[in-house]
C-alpha cells in the first residue's frame, strides 16, 4: 500500500463494525492502515495497534464525561489550601491521599474533626487530582 495513498474503509468493513457497536473504531481506520504500512506491520500487530488505540481513546473521553459530569467544586482545587489557615492536619497523610492509592486498595478515607476545620475541602480536593 503506497503512504500516498489514503484508504477506506469497505462497506465489508463498516457493516460489521456497526453491527458490532464498535463504536468510532472506523474513524482511525485510515490513519491506523497507513500507519501500518509505513511500519510494515504484520496483520496481528495493526490489529493489536488499532484496537489498543481504541482502547485508549475511549478510556480517555469516559476520564472526560466523568470529570464532567461530576461537577466538582472548583474552590476545591489542592492549590487552593490556605496555608495560613490555623488548621492542623497530617501533612504526610494528606500527601498520601492524593496519591490516590486509596482508590486502587479499595480503601474510603475517614475525615474527623468539629466544624470548620477543612474537612470537606481534604474530602473533595483529591477529586480534582483524579480528574486530571
């Protein structure tokens, strides 16, 4: 296949793809193909490259309806921590949580405290670390 060249995809090809609700598979298909080419790649490795790159995108735009979606408050932003404020809390724990591995364990954090001390901004300022 000449790189001058920009393939279709077949109605062979689109077809199955929507049957098969594959979603926007297609739209790279004539990227991926000339790609494929220039690599000399095997039919497994542009397969392998072609759903991978699906695999990402979608991951990628589910990250971005998510973070959409969940509308968090933008006052809560790590950054925004007052460090003049007279509140206490474990510096090393707070840079534990939001390295989010809580997530991955499986694990909830538990914020104590009375009133007015931060918990709500410690609750909610990883969020935003997670959505980007």
């Amino acid at each position: 296949m000449s790189p001058a060249l920009t393939p279709s995809a077949s109605p062979e090809l689109c077809a199955p793809e929507r049957r098969l609700e594959l979603g926007r598979l297609l739209d790279t298909w004539p990227e991926r193909a000339v790609l494929a080419g220039q690599h000399e790649l095997g039919h497994l490795e542009f397969v392998e490259a072609w759903f991978g790159g699906e695999v990402t995108r979608r991951d990628s735009s589910a990250a971005v309806l998510r973070s959409g979606t969940a509308h968090p408050d933008p006052s809560t932003v790590p950054e925004a921590w007052d460090e003049t404020a007279n509140v206490t809390f474990g510096k090393a724990e707070w840079s534990e949580l939001v390295t989010l591995r809580f997530v991955e364990q499986a694990q909830n954090p538990l914020f104590l405290g009375p009133v007015g001390v931060g918990k709500t901004f410690l609750a909610t300022a990883p969020g935003h670390v997670a959505r980007r």
